[in-house]
C-alpha cells in the first residue's frame, strides 16, 4: 500500500478549506487529520494519522428515509446532495453540497458535522437563508431524512476521493479511500464550552473591543456586515458577512451556539476559527453580539408551519376592511425571500371564515408604496398568491410536483388597475409616434387595442394580456417548477377585492367551497386543506420567482 496519496489528497483537501477555517482565509488551528494505516500512526510534516474519532454509526439506510429526503429536501439540495436541485438556482445562499463534507453549523471539536447537527438545523431551519423549519414532521421522519444525507455525505465524499485517484493516476486501494472518507466525515467529540458569565456592562464593552480588533474586518465596524468579491463559499459562490443588527443567525442567537460559530468557525466559508482566544474574550464577543440586536428578530423570520382556524360565519365580511374580520383569529405567517437580501417581506397576517358555501381568505402585509405598474420594462406590480392543495399529504410546497398539482390563486395589482380600464404600452406613452394601424375590420381606423392582428398574445390566449377580466385573480395550476398554467377563462371563478392604506396592503380572495372544475381545490366544512403564501414587493424589483414565501400552513374549517 501507497502511504504517500493519503498525505497527498489529505493536504489538497485542507488546503480546499477544512472544517475550522474559512474559505478564502487563512488557515486557523484545529485538530489534527488522523488516519490509521497497517495499524500504525504516521506523521508527516506536523499531522498525525491515526484511529479516527469515534461517533456512533448513523443505523442502516432505508427506503424510507431516501423517499421523504426525495419528497422534501431534493428540489434544493438535489438527488444526491450536491445542492443542484430544480430550485437551487433561485436560492442565495446556495444550497449545501453534502460532498463537500462542510457543513456550516456544527458543535464537534473537530468542527465535522455530527447527526445531532443536522437533525437540529432539519428541525429548526436555517434563518437568513432558504431553509425552513421542518418541525412539523415526525420524529421518525426527520431521523431518516438526516440519515439519508449522512449516506449522501460519505457518498458524495468518497467520488471526491476516486476523481482524484483516477487524476493523478495514483492506486489507492479501497480500504485506503474509505479510511481517508471516515477522516472527513467523522465527527469528534462535542465541544465543551465553559460555563458562561453573567452579561453585564463590562462584558459588553470588553467584547467589543475584541470585536474591533478581531471581527470588523469582515463585519464592519458597526457590524453591518460587508461583501467581498474574494470571499467564496467551499462551492465557489460569493458569500458575505452577516448583519449582525438585523438579529437574524443562522445557528440562532443563544449564547452557547454564537459561541461555537466564533470558536469553530463555519466550515466551508469565509468565517474562520477563533480557538486562540481567551474564555473571557469568547463570552465578551458573544455578549456584545447579543447586544446588538433584539431578541425578538431570530423568531419573527423562522419559517415553521402554522394553523390557520376558518371559523363558519351567518355573513361574509364585505370588504377586506370590514369591521367583522377582527372578530376572526389572525395567524402571523412567516415568509422568506427565495433570492436573500436586506429588504423583504418577512411575513403576513392572515385571517379566513366561511359561511357553509363560499370561504373568503383574507391577507394583510406591510408595503410603503403602492405599485400597480408594469407596462415600462423597470415597472413591477405588487402581487400575491396562495396557494392550495386538498392532497391528505402536503406535496412539495414549491409548486407541487407531478403526482400532486397545487391550486394557485395569484392576485395581481395591475389587474385591479385593469377593472377599471385596460391598459397597454400607449397608456404610458400617450404621445409615442407611431405608425398607422391596418386593422382586419375598421381599415386605417383601427387602433392597437382593437384588432386582434396588433395583439397576438391575447389572440393565443394568454391571460396576461386578456381584456375584460372579471376578476384580478388568476386560478392556476402547476405541479413542478416551469409548469404554472391558467385555468380556462370559463373556470376563473376566484374573486378578489383589495384595499391600499397608509403602508398596509388587505386583500381579500374569494371562492365556492366546491368547485365545478378538477382543477379547483376542494374544502370542506370540519375538514383541512393545506396553504402557501406568497408576496411580490413591485418596489423592490420583485417578480416572477423573485418573492417572499412561506412553506405549506393547514387551514382548519369549522363544521
């Protein structure tokens, strides 16, 4: 047996950034690689190779955990974990690649991931990027999900290991490159954190010293967090540092986890390990982090499911700002955006009663500006969505998949505008020369909105540039991503009344409880449906899959 490729790749493989430094930084301290070879320990150039540290084996992978990992995790993280899912090219941060074997939130002295690990970012969710809570399935569940991605991990691995075998042409045996595979994937012990100080004024002002002199480099003096185009991720996308007031962590804010993320660091990005700080400058910086941001912030932006209780009612409410709607229980529903940044809407407030014939949903979200354009290029109207599914297992909450479509109803801003009077490119360009129109039936007389030669979109049905709408919701289905498609116009029956108040946005959509049409979700007095939402903030460029939504909450209807 070669002993020389396993120092080889090993140091390539740290060199690619190892669990404990950062990515793009220099390296930081951290424990030794070990490998264990014909049963002896081998050192060369300061790393020892020994017995690797011992975890308990995640149990046998079943059929089970592979198929919810599938169900739930795949269109993000993909089939085989390598974060090239269907809808991984809407995400920023990028979703994880398993291979790598660098995950960001970790709790081990070796800075590897354990299985408690990820259990509790699959549980909580990951706030400030795509990752949601998935608290709301089983525990058994979870379990085998987490153990999927743990096969996933070491799979994904050891075709790192093989690829470089086969370049450098070296012979590693099988057993040499499951042995350098255990080396990256086993975590070590937990990391004992010492007991923590009680916060007071001086641990605050001590931490902050520190963190001038340690953190604003990349944090920013005032910690608003920086960007840098030489910071990359493990996978090579740009990544930046956290706005530390905004309150939103992604490992959360207590205090024994902010101090794992500064101890370790995060593997696989630019935050490197602090291991050389004194006890009492650790407990200082995590002190004067907390200091700078309210408690409340980590909990509003964790997306989690919620329940929506639709109690039955004598009469509908008229209007998204009737009076009776605050005698209904409202639910905060948390929303992400798809695409991360600063400025989003982070959540709406929704409300829905029934009368044993018709529901009516109503949503309410912040928006400072009412924007109801969309004709010039750089114009994009506010809008929002929920979206439905009577399945009795929630299908995948992005848009549904091929054995189960979701219902859409899709509000949209402009087509209020469009009640009124329909509106085309001349209606912002009054003035614009043009040429003459031939039109098929009034000659010379013709103009554009007059003669289905001059709008061929609305000739081939499309629903965008349709006149005389009835209502300015559109009833859609799709069971994937790409595959969104209008109901007929004879099967638009969901209504939609919106009201614009100082900075507050209520609508209110309105449907049958049965519907004629197969493609209608269906609700039932006593039963359940599941509901997504989604909001498009025109101001602020949204459109299309540039949006704020929340996974798959459950509406309750009374008998």
């Amino acid at each position: 047996m070669s002993k020389t490729p396993h120092v080889r790749l090993l140091r390539e493989l740290q060199a690619e950034g190892s669990p404990g430094r950062g990515a793009g930084m220099a390296a930081s301290p951290r424990a030794a690689a070990t490998l264990l070879i014909g049963g002896a320990a081998l050192i060369v150039a300061g790393l020892t190779f020994g017995p690797p540290s011992v975890d308990a084996a995640p149990p046998p992978q079943d059929a089970r955990g592979k198929a919810d990992y599938e169900a739930h995790c795949s269109v993000c993280h993909g089939t085989q974990g390598r974060g090239d899912g269907a809808a991984s090219y809407l995400l920023r941060p990028r979703p994880r690649d398993f291979a790598t074997a660098q995950f960001r939130l970790v709790s081990t002295e070796n800075a590897i991931v354990s299985r408690d690990d990820i259990l509790r970012v699959v549980r909580e969710g990951m706030p400030g990027t795509g990752m949601p809570s998935w608290a709301h399935l089983s525990d058994e569940t979870l379990g085998g999900i987490v153990d999927h991605v743990l096969e996933l991990e070491r799979a994904g691995m050891r075709d790192v290991v093989e690829r470089w075998n086969i370049e450098e042409e070296e012979e590693m045996e099988p057993e040499e490159i499951e042995e350098i595979v255990d080396i990256r994937t086993k975590p070590g012990a937990p990391l004992a954190i010492p007991p923590e100080p009680p916060v007071s004024v001086e641990s605050v002002a001590r931490g902050r010293l520190v963190f001038v002199s340690q953190c604003a480099k990349c944090h920013g003096v005032d910690g608003r967090g920086m960007t840098d185009p030489e910071w990359k991720s493990a996978e090579g996308f740009p990544m930046w540092s956290r706005d530390l007031l905004s309150g939103i962590f992604k490992g959360g804010r207590e205090s024994e986890s902010l101090y794992r993320r500064v101890w370790l660091g995060i593997p696989g990005s630019p935050m490197p390990a602090h291991k050389h700080l004194p006890v009492e400058d650790m407990w200082g910086i995590v002190h004067y982090v907390q200091s700078l941001s309210n408690p409340i912030s980590q909990e509003l932006v964790r997306i989690k499911q919620e329940r929506i209780d639709v109690p039955r009612v004598d009469a509908l409410p008229a209007s998204p700002t009737d009076a009776a709607w605050r005698d209904v229980p409202a639910t905060r529903v948390a929303l992400m955006p798809l695409f991360w940044r600063d400025e989003f809407r982070d959540a709406v407030l929704a409300r829905a009663v029934h009368d044993g014939k018709k529901i009516q949903i109503l949503i309410q979200w912040e928006d400072p500006s009412r924007d109801t354009g969309g004709l010039r290029q750089t114009e994009f109207p506010d809008g929002a969505a929920v979206q439905l599914s009577d399945a009795d297992e929630a299908p995948l909450f992005t848009m549904g998949d091929p054995e189960h479509r979701v219902n859409i109803w899709h509000w949209k801003a402009l087509w209020d505008e469009d009640a009124e009077a329909f509106r085309d490119v001349t209606s912002v360009f009054p003035r614009a020369v043009t040429d003459g129109y031939y039109g098929r039936k009034k000659g010379w007389g013709a103009k554009p909105l007059d003669d289905p030669l001059y709008r061929p979109a609305a000739e081939r049905g499309n629903p965008l540039s349709r006149t005389g709408r009835k209502t300015p919701v559109e009833d859609a289905n799709a069971e994937r991503f790409g595959s969104l498609s209008t109901q007929p116009p004879e099967d638009q029956n969901v209504g939609g009344t919106s009201s614009w108040n100082e900075g507050v946005w209520s609508l209110v959509l309105e449907r049958d409880l049965v519907s004629p049409s197969d493609r209608d979700v269906k609700f039932t007095p006593g039963g359940e449906a599941f509901c997504a939402f989604a909001i498009w903030n025109g101001s602020i460029g949204d459109r299309d899959g540039q949006k704020s939504i929340s996974i798959w909450n459950v509406l309750r209807l009374a008998k």
